[in-house]
C-alpha cells in the first residue's frame, strides 16, 4: 500500500513532511551546486540534523541510503531532468523522464518519486513532455503502490525574469496544482504564492491531497522563516525547501528551526532564538 510509504514521509504526530531537496545537479547548471560540491559532506549534514526527507537523484541517493541504521531520513527520488533554468534558455528545452523511473525507486529504497510539470511561456511543448512524463510514471507508481509528487510550477517569461523565475499569481497556480490532482498526484510540491495570505485557495484546491510548499531562491532567514509560519497557518502540509537549506551558513540548525515550525507550531520569532550563525 502507498499508505506504508507515506507514513515514512509524513511525521506521526503533526502529520506534516519537510523534505529537503538537494537534487539541483541534476539540471546542469553552475548556480545550482553552491552549497552541495561535495554532496556527500551535505547529505552526512542533513541527516544528522534528521528532516523527514531528502530529495536525492539516481546517481547520489546511495549516498543517503548507504548510511546504517533505521531512523535516517526517507528518500524522494527525483525523476525527470531538465534544460530550463538558465539565465540563457538553449534553442530547444526539453524534460525527460529517467528509465524505469518506480524500478530504480524501489532498488534504492525510495519512500516516494517526484516529477515536473512545467508551464513555461510560449513553451508548450516542454508541459507536453510533462504531461507525457507523468502519464507514463503514473500507472506504474499504482502497480508498486510508490506515491507520486507532482511539482507544478508556472515560470515568468524568461525575457522579464532572466532566469529560473517562478511566478507567484493564484490565478495560473490554481489550474497547473489543479491539473498535477487530476494527473493523479498523491503529493503536490507547489511554490508560494506573491501574497501568502491566500494560499489556504491552493490547498482547497488540491482537495484531499496533502500540498507541500517549495522554498524557490534563496532568501533572508526572517523571511523564510516568517513566510513558512504563514504558509503552515493556511494548511500546507509540509515544506520542500533546498537553497534556503543547502546555501545557508548553518544548513543542520536552519533544518532544525524549521522544523519546529513545520512540525511543533512554533512562530517565526521562537524558532529565530534558535538559529545560531555557526557552521
């Protein structure tokens, strides 16, 4: 049953996930690898400070699940590579889905896969693959019984942006989250919106599937933090959270604070007493 694998995903008591992602190698881009050049050091540092989950890719996850013991961290494993972040966009972006995606999931012991499914300006193509991408992972997570994590996400123009921009309208979130339930999606992994005070409307619109909140670029510490206690108030289920984790000068206690958050109710405020700027 799915239901064995989520609770490896979900606390047993806030029934919420932080799952942290440091699977940005995957996407070939320079930015992406600051804060996990050795990820082996990273990853030896997220599970000491023990979040629910750590997104890792086929080539690193042995990584995580090399570690002995039965209390580490539960494994997303990241399905689908990408061409679309750069600040240059190539001639033709694409999105494709590694092969036997649920068979390398279960051999490496995965607690759930995730995939994309982008919108990006006068790019229908690369949502097609999306779509294609799921429709083939979909039926198979339902045969091993692997939850699947859909991850829609609305880019601005790259002309206006200039680079991995994400848009924050509710209007064009509602529909792509909407259409990721619809696909089959057991966990939506959506950003936030511009103004968090509506995204209680994203998590109705999901329905009866738990909605986990992306951390997108990085940002100060009080404004992760306050912009998470708001997010957790209007019924996120969780965060997915990995510059603002991986970049940051202490990425053990920033887990550590944010999960009182995500997990014990804690402000913003009290969680900050406890960040301290070592390393």
């Amino acid at each position: 049953m799915k239901e064995a694998r989520l609770n490896r995903l979900f606390h047993p008591r806030s029934h919420r996930c932080f799952d942290v992602a440091v699977d940005h190698g995957f996407f070939n881009e320079r930015s992406f690898l600051a804060g996990i050049e050795s990820l082996d050091r990273a990853v030896k540092t997220l599970v000491a400070a023990a979040p629910d989950a750590i997104q890792l890719t086929v080539g690193q996850a042995p990584l995580l699940q090399a570690v002995p013991g039965k209390q580490k961290p539960a494994l997303v494993l990241r399905t689908d590579v990408a061409n679309v972040y750069g600040s240059a966009l190539p001639r033709t972006l694409f999105s494709r889905m590694i092969a036997q995606p649920v068979e390398q999931a279960l051999r490496l012991d995965a607690a759930c896969v995730v995939v994309n499914l982008f919108q990006i300006p006068d790019q229908p193509e690369v949502t097609d693959q999306c779509i294609q991408n799921i429709c083939r992972l979909k039926p198979e997570c339902d045969r091993y019984a692997m939850p699947l994590m859909i991850e829609p996400l609305v880019f601005r123009s790259n002309e206006v942006a200039g680079g991995y921009m994400v848009d924050g309208d509710l209007d064009k979130i509602l529909p792509l989250v909407r259409q990721a339930v619809e696909l089959g999606a057991d966990i939506i992994k959506a950003d936030p919106t511009d103004d968090t005070g509506v995204y209680h409307r994203v998590v109705e619109i999901s329905g009866r599937i738990p909605v986990l909140v992306r951390g997108g670029g990085r940002a100060s510490d009080q404004e992760i933090l306050s912009r998470t206690e708001r997010l957790m108030k209007q019924g996120a289920a969780g965060i997915v959270y990995g510059r603002n984790i991986i970049q940051h000068q202490n990425p053990a206690g920033m887990t550590r604070v944010l999960m009182t958050i995500v997990h014990e109710g804690a402000t913003a405020a009290e969680a900050a007493k406890n960040l301290s700027p070592g390393a």
